[in-house]
C-alpha cells in the first residue's frame, strides 16, 4: 500500500485537543515513527494557535473500508501497534477503548489488549465495519454511552461491580429502558434483558 505524505496545516481557535495533540506528538514522536510527525508549530499572537504536521492520504482504517487486508497488512498494522503500545498506551481512539476506561474506573494492561483486539477485529472485517459503531457523530452527548451499549450487546454482562460505579443514565441505556425507546436497534426485550445486562 502507497501512502502519500503532504503538509497538512491544522489550526482550530480555543481547542484544547489541538493543544493536546501537539503535546503528545513533541512527547512522543522521538520513541516511534508509527505517530504522524509535527513539522511546525505556529503560535501567532494574530491567528489562531496552529500546528503543521505530516498528513497521511490513506491510513490502515480508511484503507480496510475499500478492501480487505492482506494476512500481511494485519500483521503490519500490529506489529507497529505494540511498537507504539509501550511509549503511547493512553492514548486510544474513543471508539476503540475498553469498558472500564469508559465508565472511568480503574483500569490495566487488559484495556490495551482490548483496544488492539478492537482495531484487529475492525481491520480484519474491513468494508465499513465497526463492531463497536455507536451510530452518533463524535461529540454527540449519547456518543460514548451508545459504545458502552453496543459493548454490551457484543459481550454480554457487565460485572456487576460497575452498576455501583457507572451513572444513572448510562445504566439505563445498557438496559435499554429509557435512552433508546425510540430506538429500534437498542430497544429493550422486557424485564429477562434487565436482569442479564449486569450479572451478578
């Protein structure tokens, strides 16, 4: 696969997450050359803070949705993975991370091994898949708790310990209560699904 790299400008005024990607591209791109690399950053007291770095046309992800990956490709994707892992491992995509990380409770190695296990599974069924596809756009208020849902929907139970620790809301919506009524995707199969969505 050819992977063409060009100058891509990002300027966003008062976001933090430009901010933020900066930081951990100066942090942690000397550790790896898995990360897109930071050419300039431009703080001009008259436009709005801006960073510059390598853009990649194509990536693995967009790549898998025209096609399947080869035997080869997979292994590629995951060996640049646990190349990047040890120097990055916090830093996982929204839709990749594990349960625990998204009811912020305390979490480990386990989580990590989840999100490559997440993106093999994505890469390896290509075509537009993601088994975790919360059908919202990024920032919806419902975004993460819909991928929290669609985990459970995959996996089956949450222990039971989390029903102490997750929000009202979020609960509701694992069971399928009142969020998603409306919903006929997420929509409730009566009283036996309350009770299974936590074992206990």
């Amino acid at each position: 696969m050819l992977i063409n790299v060009q100058q891509q400008p990002k300027s966003r005024p008062g976001n933090w997450r430009l901010h933020n990607e900066r930081d951990i591209l100066k942090r942690f791109q000397p550790r790896t050359s898995n990360l897109h690399r930071l050419l300039d950053d431009v703080e001009s007291p008259l436009e709005a803070p801006a960073i510059i770095h390598a853009y990649l046309d194509d990536d693995w992800t967009r790549a898998s949705r025209k096609q399947r990956l080869t035997r080869k490709e997979i292994k590629s994707v995951t060996r640049n993975f646990l190349e990047v892992w040890p120097c990055c491992m916090k830093m996982v995509a929204i839709l990749f991370r594990a349960p625990e990380v998204h009811l912020e409770i305390a979490w480990n190695t386990a989580a990590d091994i989840w999100s490559l296990g997440v993106t093999l599974i994505n890469l390896i069924w290509g075509f537009k898949f993601h088994i975790f596809d919360p059908q919202e756009p990024e920032g919806h208020e419902m975004y993460n708790t819909k991928i929290v849902v669609r985990q459970h929907q995959w996996f089956g139970p949450f222990p039971i310990s989390y029903r102490e620790i997750a929000e009202e809301d979020t609960q509701e919506a694992i069971i399928g209560q009142k969020i998603y009524a409306q919903d006929d995707e997420f929509r409730s199969t009566g009283p036996a699904h309350c009770e299974r969505a936590f074992e206990g």
